[in-house]
C-alpha cells in the first residue's frame, strides 16, 4: 500500500507488518474517501493494472484514471449504494488508458467509523477477465449453435432405442411445422407413411446396433397440415455419447429433388419410348466415340444387331461406308467425329452404307448434335439417320429423265434448225440456183447478137451472176454438209477446211490419226461438225490468226476434237454473250459432253470438246 504522504496511514492494523503482506497479495486493493471518491492508498496489483505510478494515481478519481463499460454503475451511484447498505459486491468492466480491458469483481465496504479511520470506503478487487471472456465465448457459442440448430434447414430429433422422440430442434417446425414440444414423447414412427414405415423401421433397428448397410433413406413424413413430404433422412447413433444418449435423426425437405427426380425418370421413359418407336435410326455416343445406346430403327436400317453396334466406334470395315461420290468414309469423316472435334452440329450428311445381310447399298442421310453438361463440357453425341436410298433412286431417275427432256428438247431444236437449213439450201440450189443459171444463159445468148459496147456490159453481169452462183454454193455446202452423210465427217472437215483456206488467208493442219468415226454416231458427227464450222467463224472474224490446227482423236470413253489458233485470243471471263459459245456447249452437253476454252490476249485460244460414246 501507498499511504498518503501528508496523512497517516489510514489502514487497519496500521503495522508495517500489514502494510506489505497487503502490497504482496495479487487482489487490488485500493481506499477512497466518500466526499468526492479519490482514491487515498492503493497496492502494487492495482498500479500495475491501471500501468499508472503511485504519484499519478493517489489524489485522482478511479473513474478519471479508467473507463467504465458502458451500462456499468458509476462511482456516486456505488457510493449512494455504500451509504445506504455498507457494502457492495459485483463484476465491472473497464478499459485503461493504454487500451486494455479488464473484468474485476469487486468487493466495497465502508469504514469503520472511529478507530482514527477516514470516512471511506475500501475496494478488494480480483482479476476475472479470463474466466469473464471464456464464459462470453462460451455463451457465444452457445448462442451460435442454438442458432444454427433453431434457423436450419434440417429437422433434428433425438431418439431412445425404442423409438421416442426425447429432443425436437426449433428447426424441425421450418420442415415439418410442428413446435418441437408437440413431438416430445411421441413415437417417430407415427409420422412415417404407412408404405415407407417398415423401411424406416428396419433401417432404425440397424442404426441402434451400430450396423447401418444405408446412411440416407427417402420417406414421406407426416406435416403437421396433414400433408405427406418426402424428407431425406440420416441417423447417427449416439447413444454411447453421455452428453447426448441418443439417435439422432437428422431430415430435411426432399420434395423438390424427389419430384424432379420422378419428373426426369418419367421424362427419360418418354424419351425412350419415343426413341425406341420412331423410324428414325438413333445411336448415342460417348465422349470417346464408342457407341452406348441405339434404337430399334437403326438396327432395323443398317441391318446390324444391338449387340454389332454397341460397344463399337467408327463405322466397321465391312460396312464399306462411303461419301456421296463413292470415297471410302474414314472415321475422321463421321459426324459424330466431327462433333466430337469441333462440338458443333452437323446437319444434312449424305454417306452410303452397305446392309450385311443383303449387300444393298443404301444411303443415310446424317444428323448429329452434342449433348453438353452444366459446365459445358460434351457428355454425349446424338446421331440420327433415315434411310433416303428410294428418295434418293428418284431424284437420281428424276434428274436423268430431266437431262433427257432438255436433251430432246435440244435435240428438236437442232434437228429444226438443221431442217430449216436444208429447206433454205434446197431453195437456194434448186430455185433460185436455177433461176440465176437460167438468166445466165439469157445474158449469153443476148451477147451474141449485141454490139460491142452492150456485149461488154453484158459480159460484166455475166460475170457477177457467176459470183453469185458460186456464193449461194458454198453457202449450200454450208447448210447442207452433203459430204457428212456420203463420206463421212473426217471428208466434210477436209472439204470444210478447203473451203476456208481456198477465200482466206488461213493455214489450217487437219490431223485425225486413229480417229474411228464408224463408232460416232451421225448427230454427234453433225454435232462436231456444227461446232467446228461455228469456231473456224470465229478464228476467221476476230481471231486475226495464221496457222489453225484441228484434232480428231479418240478419247476414251468417247471423242474428242480440239481446234488451236495462234490468233490474238481473249478473257473467257469476260465473254459472256456472242461468239456463238452457248450454241456451241448446248450442242456438246447435249450428248453429255463438255466444251472447255483456254485462251488469254495474245495467247491464242483452244478450244476441247470432249463428248463420251453413246449410241446413235
């Protein structure tokens, strides 16, 4: 203790003896008058809370060197309290200067009056912040758990091994809406549905001996609005716990999963029952590209049983499956694969497949789709097929009979015009032919007999009549090719080409090595003819070429003829009317051939018609 200087020591005993066995002990122990509360002695323990020396202490108020927690009773309430009963006893709160906070449990008590003692009062007080902060953990956890039982989702009971509900949770009321004292006593299997109750019975019975085979059930538990909810529950055996001695039971809601559940199930039988019943083929593959579910209709389509198909990956060897144009199918080719490498669908593929049994090519045509999880990842491959071979043969037979419709209408065209050119030539040779002949012959008799200055004029329109007699010739020839149908096509290309070189200055090399025009027949004859006459028009217009050089050559399967100029030559790209081009390929596809140009300015031009061996 630390008297004050200027006063006597004011404690009892008053021995030196007193004075530090009181300065020794651990409690504070401090003395204050009751006028204004300063203190007047104080021991070491209570300096060393307070972290203060003697000389800032001894003078002030307790409540000017710490601060009360709040809610606490001030000095002049517990100095009112002293005068009135003598003493006090409690626990306060209080922060020094330094921040730091303690609990005290204090004892006051008022002085003896007399004895030379001043009136005051003296305060024992004993460090309890320890146990003061483990009880408001504990409380806190208390609180913490009482909460998170009572607010959660679980409904939590306590069994005893014959079933009775010894403890309810407040949470139980937020699944099944009872309070938790309207369930004690009562047996649990009272609120099992009758159908689940041998289940749960059975299940309990394997918990209380320590040997459960299932952690959860599902089960209808009875609502206290009298409604049936499916809970998932679990017990735990606790009965060896002495703090708990019991089974707990835990349970909550489990409607919603339970109906999704039964929706999924019932939407999974609709999905197979639809699956398994549509014509269309259907396989399932996994992320591997193994096959792991089909329908009856692929089984049925590609003449492979289940067993064939599962397990299996890329279409098997003996399928010989195939693209559109006959290329073998490899795997990588596969709709699937190709879903499997980029996770795109993939729609409208046409491959051709050959059925084990009856070694028919049939063609499917393919739709495949990823099925992906909630994180996107791919889960499986959807393919569907149906078999098109039928649709396919007609569009094929459709499409054959179409060519063949345009080819007769091309064909009729052809012929009309070819007869139209043989009315105009047969006019030309036989009546106007004739015609000009005769006037000839007029004009040289009436030279005989006229002067000279009229025999001259005379002789200059015998002249031109002759120049018109050789024109509407070869323009015969030109319409009506005589040689084509006497001699053949290699002597009407020779007569032709005559014709040409003989008015022109054009140097045209005919070459027709191995060509056996006996396997052509005639149309293609007047076809190649017609062309070639039409393109030599060509040269002789705007081509400005010397040298020419025509090709008759057999080309397996068929014919070819090839007509090269060295003239100036164009831009096929930007020639899209005249020259007589479309004529020209209208004639050559006619007969399912082809007609291609090479040519670019200055390079001259060469023009391949290409047509396969038909019949006549």
């Amino acid at each position: 203790m630390y008297p004050i200087s200027s006063q006597p020591t004011i404690l009892p005993g008053n021995s030196g003896l007193d004075q530090y066995l009181i300065g020794q002990i651990q409690d504070m122990v401090l003395v204050a008058d009751s006028t204004d509360q300063r203190i007047c002695s104080i021991n070491e323990a209570a300096l060393r809370c307070f972290e203060l020396t003697e000389s800032e202490v001894v003078g002030q108020r307790i409540d000017h060197l710490v601060r009360f927690d709040p809610g606490e009773q001030g000095i002049e309430a517990l100095r009112q309290f002293l005068v009135a009963e003598g003493q006090w006893e409690g626990t306060l709160g209080f922060t020094t200067r330094s921040g730091r906070h303690y609990y005290y449990h204090f004892r006051l008590q008022r002085l003896p009056q007399g004895a030379g003692l001043p009136d005051g009062f003296y305060a024992i007080g004993r460090d309890v912040t320890a146990a003061r902060d483990a009880e408001e953990a504990q409380l806190r956890r208390e609180r913490f758990f009482h909460g998170l039982i009572a607010d959660a989702l679980d409904g939590i009971l306590l069994l005893d091994p014959q079933g009775l509900i010894t403890f309810a949770s407040p949470s139980v009321r937020h699944v099944l809406g009872y309070e938790g004292e309207e369930l004690l006593g009562q047996n649990a299997f009272l609120f099992v549905h009758p159908d689940d109750r041998l289940k749960a019975a059975d299940s309990f019975a394997l918990e209380v001996h320590e040997n459960p085979e299932v952690k959860f059930i599902t089960v209808r538990l009875l609502c206290k609005t009298g409604e049936w909810r499916w809970c998932l529950v679990r017990g735990h055996n606790l009965l060896a716990n002495p703090a708990v001695g019991g089974i707990a039971i835990y349970f909550h809601d489990d409607s919603q999963r339970k109906h999704a559940a039964e929706a999924l199930r019932e939407s999974e039988q609709r999905y197979r029952m639809l699956v398994r019943n549509i014509q269309v083929g259907v396989m399932m593959f996994d992320p591997s590209g193994t096959v792991v579910d089909v329908n009856e209709a692929a089984t049925r389509i590609l003449e492979l049983s289940e067993g064939d198909l599962l397990q299996s990956g890329a279409p098997h060897e003996r399928w010989q499956a195939v693209f559109e144009n006959g290329q073998p199918l490899r795997m990588e080719d596969t709709p699937a694969f190709q879903v499997l490498q980029h996770g795109k669908p993939v729609r409208d593929f046409l491959m051709g497949h050959v059925q084990p049994r009856s070694g028919r090519r049939i063609w499917l045509l393919v739709n495949a789709d990823p099925v992906l999880d909630e994180r996107g990842g791919l889960r499986n491959i959807i393919a569907s097929f149906s078999d098109i071979t039928y649709r396919r043969d007609l569009e094929q037979r459709l499409l054959a009979e179409g060519i063949a419709h345009q080819r007769a209408l091309t064909q009729a065209t052809i012929d009309s015009s070819e007869k139209e050119r043989t009315e105009i030539g047969k006019e030309l040779h036989d009546n106007i032919g004739q015609q000009l002949t005769t006037i000839k012959l007029y004009l040289d008799l009436a030279r005989s007999t006229a002067d000279e200055e009229t025999a001259e004029m005379i002789s200059l329109a015998t002249r031109n009549i002759s120049d018109v007699i050789n024109e509407i010739r070869a323009l015969c020839r030109s319409l009506i090719p005589s040689t084509l149908g006497d001699l053949g096509l290699e002597e009407s290309v020779t007569d032709l080409i005559h014709t040409f070189t003989r008015t022109r200055q054009l140097h045209i090399r005919f070459i027709a090595a191995g060509f056996d025009e006996e396997r052509v027949p005639d149309n293609q004859k007047l076809m190649l003819f017609r062309i070639l006459q039409e393109q030599l028009n060509n040269i002789a217009k705007h081509a400005s070429a010397r040298k020419v050089t025509v090709t008759l050559r057999q080309a397996a399967p068929g014919v070819q003829m090839e007509v090269r100029d060295d003239g100036v030559g164009f831009d096929p790209a930007t020639v899209r009317r005249g020259l007589g081009l479309t004529s020209m390929r209208n004639r050559a596809e006619m007969f399912g051939g082809s007609l291609h140009i090479d040519s670019a300015p200055g390079k001259g031009c060469t023009l391949t018609v290409s047509v396969p061996e038909t019949i006549e």
